[in-house]
C-alpha cells in the first residue's frame, strides 16, 4: 500500500507481511487541503541523511518529561544565548485511551478524542517565560502557543501550532535505512494570515528545538530494566504502545550485523 501527501510516498511494510492495519494521518490531507484552498502556504523544508538514531527515538519524548526540564528549559536564541527561561505543561495520552476527568487530559481538547492504537498525541503548553531567569514576562505571551503533536508509527510526528492569529504545521518523517541511522525530512506550513517573518521565526524555533532533542537522541544509552522511581513519565504506557510495532519475525540487530551482539560493547 502506498500513500502519497505533502511531498512524501508513504509504504505500508509488516514483518509478518499482514495487511495494512490503519489509513494514513489524516492530518497530512487536512493540511493538504488547506494548500489547495490558498488558505495555507509552505515556510520551509529540509532533509537529513545521517540521523545517527534508532526510529522510537522522537516518540519517547512523550514518556520523558524531564527532558522539558533540562533539553529544552530555554527557548532556542541564536548564537546559544539563554535568555527565556520555559516552564513547560505536558500532556500526554496513547492510542485508544479514553479522556476522561481526573486523567490530566482536557476533555474538551478534541485533538485527544478519537485517537486510533496507532496514535499517540502530546499537548505541552508554556506555563511562564522568565527573562534571564529573573523577570516573568506576562502571562499573555506564555500562553499565545499551545502545540499538539501527533505520532502516528513511531516514524511520523506531525506538529499542529495554533496561535490567535493563525495555525502552523510541521510535519517531520523518518526512514530508517539502517540499524542505528535514519533519513528524515521536515516540512512546515502556516496559515496565511501570519506574517511571513512571524511563520519564520516559529520555523526557526521547531527546527532549533529539533536540534536540541537531536543531540540526545543521538547519544543516549538505554538501559534496561529501567530503574524508575515516582514522578518519572508514562514509560510503561509508552513501552505498551511501541510493542504494536514490533513481532517476532521483527529483525534485530544481531540478525542484521554479523556479530551484532557483541558489537554493541565498548
């Protein structure tokens, strides 16, 4: 089965050589959609070969709260400058759960309402920006971006931004080509009644963050089993929904790299 949306061919591929078990983001063809109408228009795209990283690597973000703390606690700035401090909210739910009171999860929210067993969808939301780490800046600006993201895969991340004067979609797709090495693309869209330099500016702020998530994935060591203690994130929902990607006829690394075993060792 082959899916074409936003400039990308997308390929059904089962180890056990099952039939496609789920259609395509719909996200992609709204978006799509939206291009067609004039309503939206292409800010930027990008292509990278050597994603030195296994493919779960973006989605377990969703399980790691802390990183918000420590990986993104300042707002990219050119040149490395840490100048607003974030205080991150982060919502998480996986595919098939229901939003319900009491979960942490708006039921109001409908980006979390009919999520498929394929789904995952995080909602973080800017609870203070702090200048140089000493003056709050109003609460008005904090609140002006509420991002959603959508994973469908684990290798397809589609970024839904709506501000009051418009929305921003990034879509970010990832090929794993071979063990430990992903080929990735990332476009993004804005409505047209964001400014083009304001459409720029949010560009520049994804694909920085991106950057700074880039630099973890690619040397993180996971160890297992995980030594988890109160207040980490939903690791043991996250583990529950990637094993729906994965079979016994699933290749592994040793089955991949003669030796593959013995050359994951120091």
């Amino acid at each position: 089965l082959e899916s074409k949306a936003l400039g990308s061919i997308f390929f059904w591929f089962d180890a056990e050589d099952r039939e496609p078990q789920w259609e395509l983001h719909p996200g992609l063809k709204e978006v799509e959609g939206w291009i067609e109408e004039g309503k939206m228009r292409s800010i930027w795209y990008n292509r990278w070969d050597d994603m030195l990283q296994h493919v779960f690597e973006p989605s377990q973000n969703s399980a790691d709260d802390f990183h918000f703390l420590t990986v993104h606690q300042y707002l990219p700035m050119p040149f490395n400058l840490k100048i607003l401090n974030v205080k991150h909210s982060i919502k998480t739910m996986y595919g098939k759960e229901a939003p319900k009171e009491g979960n942490g999860v708006d039921t109001e929210d409908t980006n979390f309402s009919n999520l498929q067993k394929q789904d995952m969808m995080i909602r973080e939301t800017i609870d203070q920006l702090r200048f140089m780490d000493l003056f709050p800046l109003p609460q008005f600006i904090a609140g002006f971006i509420c991002t959603h993201v959508h994973i469908q895969g684990p290798n397809n991340v589609l970024f839904k931004v709506d501000t009051p004067i418009g929305r921003f979609r990034a879509h970010f797709a990832l090929l794993p080509i071979e063990p430990f090495r992903q080929k990735a693309t990332m476009r993004m869209y804005a409505d047209r009644t964001i400014p083009w330099i304001v459409a720029r500016v949010l560009q520049w702020w994804i694909r920085e963050t991106a950057d700074q998530d880039r630099q973890v994935w690619e040397h993180k060591i996971h160890i297992s089993p995980r030594n988890l203690v109160i207040g980490d994130g939903p690791f043991a929902q996250y583990g529950k929904w990637l094993k729906q990607f994965y079979s016994p006829k699933s290749q592994g690394w040793e089955t991949i790299v003669p030796g593959g075993k013995s050359s994951l060792d120091w």
